[in-house]
C-alpha cells in the first residue's frame, strides 16, 4: 500500500473515530512520514462543543507564527466595511423603499429554513445517498487549490464577491459532476447549507487576547445557518457556466438583505433554553439530513506560518461526523483558496468530483476573460 493511501486512510479513521469520554474533546496527531504535498502532516482534531471556527482558528493562532518575522503578527485580508458620507435624511429614503423587502425575504427564507429542518427533503442524487447513518459511515477527504489571483479578476470582471465565485464554482462543478454520474439528475433539486458566523467581530483573537478582554460572543459556538439552491439544468444550460456565479450572488445577496440567519439562531437559542441542548442536536442534524451538502469557510493569513520553526505549506479543515454525503469546507492562505471535500466512501467518487471541480474553475475564469 502507496504512502498515500495509508495517509488517507489514516486521516479518514481519525476523523471517524469518537471522543473517548474520558479524555479531553482535543487531539494532536503527528505524521512524520512524507507525502507527495509535503514533508510531515500535524493534524488538530477538536470537538464542535469547545467551539466554532472562529474559536478554532483564534486556538491556532495562539500556538504559530509568522514563518518571515515571529515578532510580527499575522496580517489577515482586509474586510471592506460599508462607510457612508451620506445625511440620515438620504439614509432613509434609500433604507425606507427597502424595509418591505427585506421583511418579505425574512419571512419567506425563515419559513423554508423551518420547513428544511423538518419535513423538506432534497432528492437523492449523485451526491446525496440519503443512507441512514451516512456520518457514520468511511469518508475519503480530497484537496483543491483555487488562485486568489484569479478567483479576484472573475470577482472584478462579473461585479460579484469572492464568496460568490467560489460557490459559483462549486455548484458548477457539481452540476458537471452529477450530469457525469447520472445525466438525469441535472433536474433534481439540491441545496447547499452554508454556514454563517453572527458575531459581531471583525478580526480574529488569540487566546490570550480573549482572556484579557473576556469578549462576550468571542468563545464557544456563534453560528447560524441559511440554504442555498443549486442552480438546476433545466434554469441555466451547463453550456453558461457565468450564470452560475450570477445566481449564487444573487441567492447569497437576497439572503444578506434578509433576517432568517438572526431567526434560525433566535431560534435555536429559544428551543436550547425550552427543551435543552439535546433538541436542538435533534433539529440541525434533521437540517444537515435534509440538504444535500454543507458549504463552510473562514479567512486565513496571508503570510506563510511557522509552529516552532517549522514552516507550514498548506492550512486545510474539514468537519465530520456529519449526516450528509458531501461537505465541503474553504480557507485561504498564502494567495489561494483551499478547498477540501470530505465524501461518503464508495458512493461520491471523489477524483471525479475534483476533476470536475477544477474544470468548473477553468470555464469560469475563461468566460470571464472574454466578458
């Protein structure tokens, strides 16, 4: 057995594998074993309970350093913020035509995110077994590098954000890959649960800045949830892969002008408090269950980091334990976009699903030179 298939097979059990109840919700694992990506692998594993992305990735930060200078801290993209020079006069009478809108869109999304984390199904397709107990079953986890570089000039040529790109590229790839698998399934319906973070936080913090602070909202889970369709073959031909990107923005800035993110968190912490923590398991694995795939990012540095000198190539993660047949999971780092996929074993095939996806990224970038 290759190197690699032993890696993956490792990374795949560990993932699987339960917590010991007696032992801490963290672990550390140490390949020091060379694979075709790098010399060694150090891999964190942490329970979703100790927290969110956001407080994992402040854990991390706590224990590594710029590779360059360690004295320096790590630089993280700017996020643009929306300042206005405008009088609160002008204010309203942009915010006023708006509010029936934005009321409407909240009312409709929070009511299909209720009726997905209850009675509505997606169908089963090439991506979506719909087994009972599929978080239980062996995944296979695969790697995907995105240019930011050209992730940037689709995001400029097509007027969109860097979050509608890449989901942009992921439908497409997916539409590609189902078509492959099962030409019939272009027309089935399939929703991606992205995940959300309702903190009012701009940048990330290390531990230490955390226990000065004592931040509310900073440790634990702040997370909530909003549903996306993948666009079908039957609204736009796999022949107009810009369209893709088009409708995802449009899809993900709909949801922004709504507020069925706040609800769904609102109600979750509603039903925490009424029926307790073990309800609310119940109700988001039924939401997980019910989608066909789970769609998370989160920002990385963008100077390349070091853990006790060591310089660290590729920052990649992943979540498990999850009801659904593909997860796929982005963060940036060093000018790319890392992409991984964990998926079901033996039923997603998962170099075709990356050959797919890579070939979407392609089309996508070509179509957007030429526009």
């Amino acid at each position: 057995m290759s190197m690699e298939k032993q890696y993956g097979e490792y990374l795949s059990g560990i993932a699987m594998e339960k917590f010991p109840k007696n032992k801490p919700l963290w672990e550390a694992h140490i390949i020091k074993y060379p694979t075709k990506n790098a010399a060694g692998t150090l891999i964190f594993k942490f329970h979703h309970a100790i927290g969110d992305g956001y407080t994992i990735m402040g854990l991390l930060l706590s224990s590594l350093q710029r590779h360059d200078d360690p004295s320096l801290p790590l630089l993280f993209p700017s996020k643009s913020s929306s300042s206005s020079n405008n009088s609160n006069k002008l204010f309203l009478l942009k915010i006023l035509p708006k509010l029936f809108s934005i009321t409407f869109n909240s009312i409709v999304d929070f009511g299909w995110s209720v009726m997905k984390s209850t009675f509505l199904e997606d169908d089963e397709t090439p991506i979506r077994s719909n087994v009972e107990g599929v978080e239980f079953l062996p995944i296979t986890i695969s790697h995907i590098s995105f240019s930011i570089h050209h992730i940037k000039e689709i995001k400029s040529k097509l007027g969109v954000t860097i979050n509608d790109v890449i989901t942009g590229i992921i439908f497409y790839g997916i539409r590609l890959y189902m078509q492959d698998m099962d030409y019939k399934s272009g027309k089935m319906k399939s929703t991606a649960m992205a995940i959300v973070n309702t903190r009012n936080v701009k940048d990330y913090h290390t531990v230490q800045d955390m226990l000065k602070t004592n931040a509310k909202g900073v440790w634990g889970n702040h997370i909530s949830y909003m549903h996306v369709s993948v666009p079908t073959l039957q609204d736009y031909p796999i022949s107009n892969p810009l369209q893709f990107v088009k409708k995802a923005h449009n899809s993900i800035k709909r949801k922004k002008n709504s507020f069925a993110t706040i609800l769904t968190e609102k109600l979750l912490r509603m039903e925490h408090k009424l029926k307790g923590s073990e309800e609310v398991s119940k109700n988001i694995h039924r939401t997980l269950r019910n989608s066909s795939l789970l769609i998370s990012n989160m920002v990385g540095p963008m100077e390349q980091m070091a853990l006790a000198n060591h310089p660290i190539k590729d920052l990649f993660f992943t979540l498990c334990g999850l009801p659904q047949s593909l997860v796929v999971t982005i963060l940036s780092y060093m000018g790319m976009l890392r992409v991984t996929l964990a998926t079901e074993e033996g039923f997603i095939d998962e170099r075709k699903l990356v050959w797919n996806l890579n070939k979407a990224f392609e089309e996508i970038l070509h179509e957007a030179e030429n526009v």
